[in-house]
C-alpha cells in the first residue's frame, strides 16, 4: 500500500526583518524572538492579501464614486488656475496642500537665476521667493481666498480620508462642501453686465486686404523687438472673424481693433489734415474693452498695452502711465511676475508670459521716466528669468533685442531712484555718476551687433529705438546738473564738465539716429519716441550752443519736428508750442540786449557831442541780428498762430549764426530760461 505523505505549511508568516535577513522568524507577537534579541521594536508582520468576493453593484458604485472625485478634483483645479495657481495633472491632494508642510516644513523655493541676482544687484540684493513650508505649486499670498482654498483642500482630504468606507452614503455632505458645478467661485457682476454688447456689435469691419496690412504694420515694428503675439495665431482668428463677427468674444475684439489703431497709426496715411490716423478703431475698442476685467487673460494684458502705445501718440501722458499700470496689475493678477505659476505650464506658453511680461515693465519703466514717476512693479517682488537667447526665434522674434531693452529697463529704475528719488539726498553729482555707470555697465554687456547702429537701416529698426532709448536716459539722468550749470555759472569742476559732454554728445547721437531713419524709410511721423527724442535733445542742443558750441543737428531737429508737427503728431505740435516759446524768449532777450547796446551807444555820443563836435550825427548801431528781430510781433501774435506748425523757428535754426550766448543774458533771462528747460520735457520742480 502506497502512503501519501502530505506536505505540511508553514504555520507562521516571517516578519519583514527575519524576511530580509533570511533567518528563522519565530513568529510570536508582537515582537519575534530575533527582532527581540537585537533590539528592534518595529517587528511587522505583513498582511496577506485574501480573496474576498465582492457584488458587481458594489463595484459599480465604487466606479461612480472614483468619478466623481476625479470630477470635483478637475473643478479645484479650474477654480485654483483663476486665482493664479496652477497643477500638474494629477497631482494628489497631498501635493497641494498648501497648509500640509506647516511653517516648519522644508523649503521648496525655486532655485534663484544667476543671471537675475547678477542684474538686479544694483536694486536690491534680493529675489522674490516662496515662503518656507508652501511649495511652488501655491505661491505665498495674503489673500483670503487663497487661505480658504488651501483650507477646503486640507478639509477634503480629511473628509475623503475619513469616509472612505461610506463613499455612496456623502453626497448631501460634499454637496455642502463645494457649490455644485463651480467650486470654489466667488460672486460677482459679471463683465458682460457692465457693457451693451448688441450697441456695438454694429460696427463694419475694414476690408480683410486692409486689416491683413495693418496687422503687419504692427508686427513689422513689433515683432522682433517685443513678440507680444504669434502672427499665425492673429492671422486665424482674423480669419474666423471675417467669417463670423456675431460669435467673437468682445475682449478679443477689442484687442483685433486696437492692434488696426496702431497700424493705422504706424502706416500714418488719412485723409485730411484733421483725421488722426487709428481713431476710429481706437474708440470702437474701448467700448469693446471694459477694464479692469474680473477674469482677464493674456490677451487682456496686450490690449491694455496696445492702448497704451496708441494713447502715446495722442499725448495722453497721464492716460498711458495708468494703462501701463492696468497692465502690470493685470499681469500680476495672473500670476506672470512668478516663476512658481509658470514653471507648470507649457514650454511655449512659459515663453509668451516671459515676452509679455518683460514688455510690459519695459513700457512701463520708460514710461514712468517720462512723467518722473515711479514704476508699478516692484523688483524684488519679481522672480521670473529674464529673456535670453535660449527663448523660441519663431515669427520673426529675435531674444536679443527683448533681452537688451529688460535691461535697459532695470537700469531705468537705478536712474529715477538716484537721480529723482525722495531719499536721493544732496548728492546729485555722485548719483548721477553712480547711474552712468550702470548704463556703461549695461552698454558694456551688450552683444557686438547691437552696440553699433548700422548707417542703413535695413530689415528693422530695433537696434536704432535700443540706441535711441539708451541715450534718452543718459540725457534723463544728466540734464538735471546742466540745469544747475546753468542756473549757477561759476565752480564747475572736470567731473561736472564730462556729464555735460556726455548729456551734449547724447542729443547728438540721437538727432544723428533720427536722421538715418528718416534716410532709411523707417520714420514714423506719427511716432511718439521720435517726437519725445527729437525735442529732449532739441532742448539740449540750444543750451550746448548758447553756451558756445556748434551743432548742425540743430536745425536738423528743428526741421524733423516741424515735419511731425505737419503731419499730425500730437506730440510734435504740443513740443512745437514750447519751441516757438523758446524763440520768442530768446528774441526779446536780443532785442533787451540791442537796446541796451544802442542806449550806450546813444550815451557815448551824446558825451562826444559835448566834448567836441563829432565827425558823424548817426550813432553806428549793429543791425546784423535785425532780420530775427522783425518777426518779434510773430512771437507775440495770437495762440492760434503760435500752434501753427507751418511757421518757421528761425531764431533757433540760427542761432548759432546770431551769435547769441548764456553770457549775454541777465539774471532774469538765464532764470526763466532754467524755469522753462525743467518744466518742458521733464517733471523736476524739485530741482
């Protein structure tokens, strides 16, 4: 009889130490003999998984109840992305909770950029970083609704954690969690509410030829210099436009509207002497555009921009500062400035919010110099990376440019601090070499191809607006000392004399970049950065040669403005006022000088006339500047005739032949005259 001999098993399972060492487990509980001997309190004997029969309901319920966490998890995310926070795709509730890690929890600030640190040293030897214990997917905020946010994720985790056996019996108390469809949503007047979109919806579209030309216009002297937008994107939704305008969102087209203004504007051909080239799509578009927008996007932040540059062209000095400040608000609200927010999106969507952002800071810093304000961003609030040549070259954008104007820009705000700040002291002079240094700094860094502008401009004129920028802060940054050379004669020393050489040779160089240009076929008359450097060199090229120098660029500026001014540029003909102002001064003060010139005269003869009889009854009297004073009555004629563009200022195109001087001038003169200067082009009453 054969015997069956049946294998025994195991009555004990292993712990999971014995397990790893391969030695005996004794299997007692809760600590095994080896686990015991060698002092290890955390025996653990793992669990064996068991087959368990489980009802197809049950499984379909579970199913269910999975889908509609995941649901609610999508709805979260949506309404985290509306605060500015954005997730990766499946990230779990643990990940972002922005409360989980605590104060005391381990810092996951990103790494700063090098290049960043290095610039903004002369700022603030600061950068922008996350709080410690809140990662990057949840940026530090002060807000309420970033704190209840963080809060409801921490409560729903807890929730979900502690009812996971009774997933189909909660719904009542999610429900009172979360508001069903939009979670985590505040209430508000929407933007549709506070515009009647059927009143402007009737508005005719220019032909497609036409928009298509305007639309290149803009990205022609955009494109390679800002990349503020993709011009095969624009080009498809122009496209779908023409096809259907009923079904377009207002915010977009305000935004095709305002980019046909500036073309238009750019383009600068309209009928009539009175029309303002882009008015009419300019307008149409602020009745599309409702700002500030409650939810904004991108596109939101170029249209402020747009408007902006429009407005500049109109001289609506205080209109472009606030919409330049809108812009940077809004590019804030979406988080742009933190590199935290975009570090989790595409790769070419980082790339646009960069270009976009740096834009808007580089408007607004210039801007803000213009008025003699301060900025609307703050640079140690910033951490995003500065444009460089690693950045995308499609549509025509080249970093370069970008990456040399954000630069530029940071050095504008060393400028105003020093120069023009609160607490800027006493020490104007060394401020001012402090800040010429910094722009050396930054002229020094520039790439060999952008430190030269070529004598014939060619493909684009982004090198010229970077020289012409550069030197309009140079003469920005040293102007305020040759005021107060000139207000203050005597004790000049070397220092002194090089800052004026450079604020002179600055006004040169642009006059001189104005004119290639203008050779070039790349002037705009309606522009306004050759309106605005044209006169502040304009200005500083008269006190150079009342002071006894010798400029042909002189009347060069001269005859650039005036031809602004014809064509319609706002800002030429409001500079052309101050110009005739400035002529007329200068010949009343000749004219004061003749006349006491011919009292002496009178005096000496007189005197002769009793000492002895004179050879000659008829006092010699210099008539050689009698041409200029003929056309007093024209100074003094009515403001009509004064805003005329079509007068010619033939004192200043001649002034160096009239051989007229700071020397020549009373007191009184040489004071209106430093009054006038100051308050012209710049706001520096505090001088």
């Amino acid at each position: 009889m054969q015997t069956h001999l049946k294998v025994r098993k195991r009555a004990k399972v292993a712990c999971t130490r014995c397990s790893a060492h391969k030695i005996k487990c004794s299997g007692e509980r809760p600590i095994c003999r080896s686990c015991s001997i060698s002092n290890n309190d955390a025996c653990f004997y793992p669990t064996k998984a068991r087959k368990i029969t489980v009802l197809d309901t049950d499984i379909q319920k579970m199913q269910e109840r999975i889908q509609e966490l995941e649901n609610e998890c999508k709805q979260l995310r949506q309404a985290a992305r509306s605060d500015g926070i954005e997730f990766l795709e499946g990230t779990s509730v643990e990940t972002v909770d922005g409360l989980e890690n605590g104060i005391g929890g381990r810092n996951n600030s990103p790494a700063s950029n090098d290049g960043i640190q290095h610039l903004l040293s002369t700022h603030k030897e600061h950068l922008g970083s996350v709080a410690p214990g809140i990662g990057p997917e949840m940026p530090g905020n002060s807000s309420c609704r970033i704190f209840v946010d963080a809060l409801q994720w921490h409560l729903t985790k807890n929730y979900i954690t502690s009812n996971r056996s009774n997933y189909t019996t909660e719904q009542d108390n999610k429900d009172d969690l979360f508001t069903k469809g939009h979670p985590l949503r505040h209430i508000y007047v929407d933007d549709k509410a506070l515009g009647e979109e059927q009143s402007v919806r009737m508005f005719i579209l220019p032909q497609k030829t036409y928009g298509l030309k305007l639309v290149h216009k803009v990205f022609k002297f955009f494109a390679r210099e800002y990349g503020i937008f993709s011009i095969t994107e624009f080009e498809a939704r122009l496209e779908d436009t023409y096809k259907d305008i009923q079904s377009q969102n207002a915010n977009w087209l305000a935004y095709l509207l305002i980019t046909f203004a500036v073309g238009e504007q750019y383009l600068g051909k309209v009928e009539g002497h009175q029309k303002i080239p882009g008015m009419e799509f300019f307008l149409t578009a602020l009745k599309f555009f409702h700002e500030p927008i409650e939810e904004p996007n991108l596109d939101t932040v170029r249209t402020l921009l747009l408007i902006a540059f429009y407005s500049q062209g109109l001289n609506r000095r205080n209109s472009v500062f606030a919409y330049t400040g809108l812009a940077i608000s809004t590019a804030i609200i979406l988080g742009i400035h933190r590199q935290a927010v975009n570090s989790r999106l595409p790769k070419p969507e980082q790339e646009a919010r960069k270009k976009l952002w740096w834009t808007a800071c580089l408007m607004d810093s210039l801007w803000a110099s213009r008025l003699g304000l301060p900025p609307h961003f703050n640079v140690s609030d910033i951490d995003i990376e500065l444009p460089d040549s690693s950045m995308s070259s499609e549509d025509g954008f080249v970093p370069k440019y970008l990456t040399a104007n954000t630069r530029l820009a940071l050095c504008v705000g060393t400028v105003m601090k020093e120069v023009y700040g609160v607490s800027r002291g006493n020490d104007l002079l060394p401020n001012i070499l402090s800040s010429l240094e910094c722009l050396d700094s930054f002229f020094t860094g520039l790439p060999p191809d952008l430190k030269i502008v070529p004598e014939k401009i060619k493909e684009n004129r982004s090198t010229a607006n970077l020289h012409l920028r550069y030197n309009q802060i140079i003469i920005v940054a040293t102007r305020p000392l040759y005021l107060l050379l000139l207000k203050k004669c005597d004790g000049n020393t070397i220092e002194m004399e090089n800052v004026r050489r450079r604020c002179v040779n600055a006004a040169v160089s642009n006059i001189k970049i104005l004119s290639n240009l203008w050779n070039s076929g790349w002037f705009s008359a309606y522009g306004f950065l050759e309106a605005q450097c044209c006169f502040s060199a304009l200005l500083i090229l008269v006190m150079a040669t009342l002071d006894g120098g010798s400029f042909p660029e002189l009347s060069i500026a001269v005859s650039l403005n005036t031809y602004m001014c014809e064509k319609g540029n706002i800002t030429a003909m409001d500079n052309h006022c101050r110009l005739k102002e400035l002529d007329g001064m200068l010949l009343r003060a000749e004219r004061d000088r003749k006349q006491k010139v011919q009292s002496a005269l009178k005096i000496q003869s007189l005197e002769a006339e009793i000492g002895e009889a004179p050879k000659d009854k008829h006092a010699t009297t210099p008539d050689d500047r009698s041409q200029y004073l003929s056309k007093d009555k024209s100074v003094q004629s009515s403001e009509s005739d004064q805003a005329s563009c079509a007068s010619n200022l033939a004192y200043l195109v001649d002034l160096e032949s009239s051989g007229t001087g700071f020397e020549q001038f009373s007191p009184e003169t040489l004071y209106n005259l430093s009054v006038n200067f100051q308050n012209w082009d710049t706001n520096t009453d505090f001088l």
